[in-house]
C-alpha cells in the first residue's frame, strides 16, 4: 500500500510540475509580447519625401449596375490640396474612376474657372462645356450634382455647392446643393 500512496504523490507531482511549466512559458511568451508592442516600428522599406505628402481623398462615382454613388479613395499631394483643393478634387471627378463598375460623370473638356467659398458654401464657377452632361441618362443630372457634391464635401470647411457657368446662374443648376 506504501508503494501505491507513493505513486500517486510522484504522479500528482509530475502533474504539477507539467501545469506549473506550461503556466511560466504561457508567463513568459506573454511577457515578451509586451515589451515588443512598446518598442518602435521599423518599416523594412524606408519611406520616401514623396510618399509622405501624400493624403487620400474620398471621391464619389456612379456605379454602373447600380445607379447609386460609391466611393473610390485617391491618393493625393497634400501640397495640392494647400494651395487648389476644389480644383483638385473637381479634376480628380473629371480624371474619371480606376474601377471598372464605376462610371466617369463630368462631362469631357470641362473646366473649372474658379472656385471659392462663401461662408461654408463652394461657388463652383465653371464652363460651358458642363452643360454637355447626357440628358437623355437616368438620373445623370442627380448622379453630377451628387457625385460633385459629395466629393467637396468632404472638406471640413464645404457644406453646400453652388454652380455657376462662365460667371452667372443657370437655370438648370440654380440652387445651393448640400449633402443629401
């Protein structure tokens, strides 16, 4: 009986020790995972001036099938966006989407003739060439408004757009438009 109690006090003590060993290497991979997520990171590539600047910006594009306006993010000259931001996101509109089920909206040779705000509205000042939107589309007129505003207000300081054409109001673009 002797040798039977004494193998059941080696065994609950080989037991002890295994959950004792797993339970400090458990302590210990843990304990190194902390001071590692403390440490600095180090990219492998260094990163260049050029890639720095850059900032992404949310533009809006009609989906084709879908007929509902999805977002598509760019990357951008943050020193592009300091000194023309309207003009540069109109241009990226303009530019037209990488995604294939994504349509381009603004109309071919359109430019921008000025751009400023007044308040927290953005006077879009822009040429003729706009006007040439399909009119015969579905919502093509909804999808260019939506897809300009959208896009611009995405600055903190855009609430609202307001298009001009060469310098005066159009009667097909004569409201304030703001974020639906």
């Amino acid at each position: 009986m002797d040798k039977n109690k004494l193998r059941i006090i080696v065994g609950i003590l080989i037991i002890l020790i295994v959950v004792g060993g797993f339970f400090a290497i458990r302590m210990a991979k843990n304990s190194s995972q902390e001071t590692s997520i403390g440490e600095e990171y180090t990219p492998q590539e260094e990163i260049t001036e050029e890639q720095e600047r850059m900032a992404s910006v949310n533009i809006y594009f009609p989906n084709k099938e879908k007929n509902k306006l999805e977002i598509e993010t760019k990357l951008v000259d943050i020193r592009e966006m300091m000194n023309i931001p309207y003009e540069k996101i109109f241009n990226l509109l303009k530019a037209g989407p990488k995604k294939d089920n994504l349509e381009k909206i603004i109309p071919k040779n359109t430019k921008v003739l000025k751009a400023y705000l007044d308040k927290d509205c953005l006077v879009l000042d822009l040429s003729k060439d706009f006007l040439n939107y399909d009119m015969e589309k579905e919502n093509a007129k909804n999808n260019l408004i939506n897809s300009i505003v959208y896009s611009l207000t995405e600055l903190n300081e855009v609430n609202s757009v307001k298009f001009l054409i060469e310098g005066k109001e159009d009667e097909q673009f004569n409201q304030i438009y703001t974020r639906e």
